[in-house]
C-alpha cells in the first residue's frame, strides 16, 4: 500500500480528541476513589457512569475508530532525513502508545463493569504510563518543532510538512 503524503482531517481530528479525552480521564481520576455502583460516587456524572468511565469509553471507541482509520488509509512517510534509529524509536514510541491507549481502557472496563478488583490497580499503572509516554511523545514532538525545525508537528496540526 502507498502511504499519503499527509494524515487526513479524520487522523488530525481523532488524534487531538483522544488526546483530551485521555487528559480529561486522568483529571477525573480521583473520583472513582470511591467503589462503583455506591449510591454516592465522588465527581461528575453522567447520569449514573461517572465522568471519568465515561470519558474512558470515548477514548476506547474512538481509538478503534482511529485504528481501522489507520490501517484503511495508512500514514505518512517520516519527515526526509530522518535518522533510521529515529525512525525506529517513533515507530515503536507509537506502537507503546497505541497498546497502552488500548489497554488502559480494557482494565478499567475489566474493573468497573466485570468487577475484577486486580485490574483497577493494572488500570492504574496502564494509566500512569500511558500520560508519562504522552507527555514524553509530546516533548519530542516540541522539540522537532522548536530545535529541529523539521515540520513535524505541523503534521499533526495541518497535515502538511
């Protein structure tokens, strides 16, 4: 399959959008202190799901949608002249990215909807990984943008180079 010469509207939309949603969970986190199903959870909600399992749904849905996406259109080719242990390190910083934005979810729902108490600490640690691996991927991606000046992120901000 040839790759696009840039990510489409839908892969810019859907990568922002989970990135906030994503950002929103972890913000909401804390109010599933409390053990799901009391008739008096802490936080917002969203009729009886709170907030936080609510915005972790949307990440999983949307995810799947990002994915086929993804496999349907593919992506763009590196930036020119990208180093290959570079290319190496963003293609597998993806794919962490990719497995830990599917599994977190998966835990939480393993916890909240199956009740299996192990897996809302695994969501935990998921979680907790998943925003350093952002917060690590955003940090490179600045760091294309500002140092680099290799038109990296706009990419992912006007899918062009």
């Amino acid at each position: 399959m040839s790759r696009p010469a840039t990510y489409s509207r839908l892969q810019i939309g859907l990568h922002w959008a989970i990135a906030l949603l994503i950002a929103g969970a972890w913000f909401t986190h804390e109010q599933m202190e409390r053990e799901p199903g009391r008739s008096e959870p802490d936080g917002l909600m969203i009729g009886p799901m709170p907030l936080h399992v609510a915005l972790g749904l949307a990440v999983f849905a949307l995810l799947l949608v990002r994915i086929v996406h993804r496999a349907m259109r593919g992506v763009p080719e590196p930036v020119a002249g990208t180093p290959p242990l570079a290319r190496r390190a963003a293609e597998w910083g993806h794919r962490l990215l990719y497995a830990l934005m599917l599994a977190a979810p998966l835990a939480g729902m393993a916890r909240a909807f199956g009740g299996i108490e192990p897996a809302g600490e695994l969501h935990e640690m998921l979680a907790t990984a998943l925003v350093l691996v952002a917060l690590a991927h955003a940090a490179v991606a600045v760091f294309h943008q500002a140092v680099l000046r290799d038109g990296t992120l706009s990419r992912m901000t006007r899918g062009r180079a």
